[in-house]
C-alpha cells in the first residue's frame, strides 16, 4: 500500500501548525519543540520528498480501549466525551515527551 499521498497532506497539516502553534504542533506530532520551527520552515520540495516514502509516517493507535470509546463517543455524538479522549492523548503525548 502506498501511503506518500497521505504522508504529503499529514507533512503539510503539520507544518502549517508549526508555524500557527508551533508547541500543540509539537505535542500532536511528538515532535521536539526544538525541532519544529525546522519543520515550519521545510519548503515544498522537501516535504514532497519525504512523503515519497510508501511507509506511513504516522503511527496507528493500537490501543483498544481508547478506539472503542472515541467510536462509540462519536456515535452517541457525545462531544465532551471526543475533547477529553483528544486532550488526554494530548497530555499523554506531552508527558512523554518531558519525561
């Protein structure tokens, strides 16, 4: 399966946080903070070349609880219930970046 088409629209998603909100940019992606003002500022070209690459460069979530309550939080359109299972994973994401 070729993923290059979905790296590119994930590369330019993220860049373009990286220069709105550079610190969530970090926290969503994983990514050092020191590393994304260099993101922000990757050109075109670079980003291109990257996603050329047919392996995904994002991670699946493998865990199973978490998929079945955001699906079933979506399901019952229960907002609150989607935002606490998005920050948490925010701060799951940032915990383990300062730890």
């Amino acid at each position: 399966m070729d993923f290059a088409a979905a790296n590119l629209r994930y590369l330019l998603a993220l860049r373009e946080l990286a220069r709105s909100d550079p610190h969530v940019a970090g926290l969503l992606a994983g990514v050092p903070d020191e590393l994304t003002d260099a993101v922000a500022e990757l050109d075109d070209e670079r980003l291109l070349h990257v996603a050329g690459h047919h392996s995904p460069l994002v991670q699946p979530r493998n865990d199973a609880a978490w998929w079945q309550r955001l699906v079933e939080a979506a399901r019952e359109g229960n907002d609150e219930e989607i935002e606490c299972l998005l920050e948490n994973n925010m701060n799951v994401t940032n915990g383990a970046k300062e730890g």
